[in-house]
C-alpha cells in the first residue's frame, strides 16, 4: 500500500511531504540511539592510550576493540594554548597513560565522546585534577558542578591554575580568543 499525502495537501502538497519525511526521519533517528546505548556498556574497564589534554583521554577497552574518546565528566581543564593547558595535559597524562581505569558513562557530548566518571585504582580523576589545580569543576546553569567544594580548597591552598591571578575559565578563554586550533 503506496501512502497518499492527497487529504494532507490542499494547496499543493510539498510543504506536507517535507514535514512527513522530517518525521520519519526523526523516527528513524530516535530509534537508533537505544541500540547504540545498548551496545556500549556504561561501566568498563580499559587502558589509557592517549591524553589529548586536560580533560579528554583515549581509553582501549579491556573486552577488545578501539580506542573511545572519553571527556571526565564533572571538570573543565585549560585548553591547550591557555595559560596552564600544557601542565594540565601533563598531569594527566602521569597519573593515568598505559594504566587501567574504570570509566563510567554518564552521556555523550556533542562531539561523540563519551562523558565520563574515571577512576584508577578506585580513586575519581576528576576530582584529583581539581584538588591538584589542573581544572575548574564544571558549571552549568548556575549550578557549581560536582567538584565545588575540592574548587574552593585548591584555591584557598593556591594549588595550579589557581595560584595565577585571574586565571581564565576555558569557556570565558574561548570566547575572547577562539579556539586554539
């Protein structure tokens, strides 16, 4: 059975066939992204390949297949050209390359990486990398994100990024100069 958008178009008729191909599309969508959820876990084990900087890291899973892009959820790290990117990259890259970590998947980000709680050895890397001054907790929406409090002792302690007078968020850092590439 053809479908018929004649009883839908008065007038002509390709305004409705547009609609109708938008909705099925976004159906076909929709009904996409639970198989895509389904077919990787949220909680696994793997080990650190890359650190591409402060915040994102590449990690190979331990049950096999390629290495997956993997943003710590919860902190916001200096970009690479900002003021402490560098050393951000750096500390990361000490404490977690060639180790296994435990990555819990919370959501994906607008770039296909998947947002993440990490932990080696049970200890949060997010958490260790706000402690230590190598990044922001993550505010969204007037809320001061997970980190706040261990935020408020690494400035209070002068630790990293915090021991620079007026040290720029990277969301404020890319609005005034563009991204670094």
């Amino acid at each position: 059975m053809r479908w018929q958008m004649k009883a839908c178009r008065p007038g002509g008729g390709w305004a409705a066939r547009w609609a109708g191909g938008l909705v099925l599309l976004t159906g076909l969508a929709v009904s996409a992204v639970p198989a895509q959820a389904a077919a990787e876990p949220l909680d696994w084990h793997g080990t650190v390949v890359h650190v591409t900087d402060g915040d994102t890291l590449w990690v190979r899973p331990q049950r096999g297949g390629a290495p997956r892009a993997i943003r710590v959820d919860g902190i916001d790290a200096p970009e690479l050209c900002q003021l402490h990117g560098q050393t951000a990259r750096s500390a990361l890259v000490g404490r977690v390359l060639g180790q296994v970590v435990q990555v819990r998947v919370r959501r994906h980000d607008d770039y296909g990486r998947a947002l993440a709680r990490v932990r080696i050895q049970g200890r949060d890397v997010g958490g260790w990398l706000v402690r230590e001054g190598h990044a922001w907790s993550y505010r969204y929406r007037g809320h001061p994100g997970p980190y706040a409090a261990l935020e408020r002792a690494a400035r209070a302690q002068r630790r990293g990024l915090f021991s620079v007078p007026g040290a720029q968020r990277p969301r404020d850092f890319r609005r005034r100069h563009g991204a670094c590439h």
